[in-house]
C-alpha cells in the first residue's frame, strides 16, 4: 500500500491509499480501468511523478487543477503517483514543495512604502 494525490476535477488535491497499481483507477473513482493509463511522466531530483487518468472522451469533464510545469490540458478525476525504485508515499505538501508552489498572495492586500495609490497617482 502506498500513498497518491488525487487531483479531483474540480482541482482539489486529497491524499489516498492506493493498495495497488493495477486497481488505481479506483482512487480516481473509476469503475473500470478501460483505457486508464499513465498519462505523462515528470522527474524531479531523481524522483519520478507519474499522472494516471483516463484520456478525454464523451463523459469526462475538464480539470481544473493547474499544474505549474505544462500547459497540457487534462480531464476527469487524475492521481499523482510518485516512484523512486519502486512507487513510494506521497502527501499533499510534498507536492507543493516539490513543485515550488508557494501560497497565493493577492496583490491588492500587498503595500509597498512610498508607493503612490490609484486615488494619489491621479491626484498628482
């Protein structure tokens, strides 16, 4: 048994238990495995990061989770599944740090002294 990411199409990430590869397409609520595959595969530090899926087809809707490294398109429930020698336990905030993402930070509530507001600009 070993831990994945599932990447829900809506782009929430929770972490499950996957017992093994071959009934994965169970975690991503598939009921069968009819062209559930690996969809792409990235390494990192030595570590592989696979994405299974199942390709776009009539039913699937778009996922909206981004992920910071393609701009390649995917659909229906995914899983991240991580793998050194063999496929090994992966959480949530190993990914983010993996991936570099770092907590969203909206520009607005963010001041920088000296600088002049929209109101002030205009005024001058």
């Amino acid at each position: 048994m070993f831990n994945v990411i599932m990447v829900h199409t809506d782009g929430s990430l929770t972490e499950k238990t996957a017992t093994d590869i071959e009934k994965l397409y169970t975690v991503c609520q598939f009921r069968n495995d009819t062209h559930f595959t690996c969809l792409t595969t990235w390494s990192k530090n030595g570590i592989q990061y696979q994405l299974y899926g199942k390709p776009k087809n009539k039913n699937t809707k778009l996922n909206t989770y981004l992920f910071p490294f393609t701009q390649e398109q995917y659909y229906g429930n995914l899983c991240i599944v991580k793998r050194i020698d063999d496929y090994e336990n992966m959480t949530i905030q190993e990914w983010n740090k993996c991936m570099n993402i770092e907590p969203f930070i909206q520009t607005d509530t963010i001041e920088v002294p000296g600088e002049l507001s929209k109101e002030d600009y205009e005024d001058e």
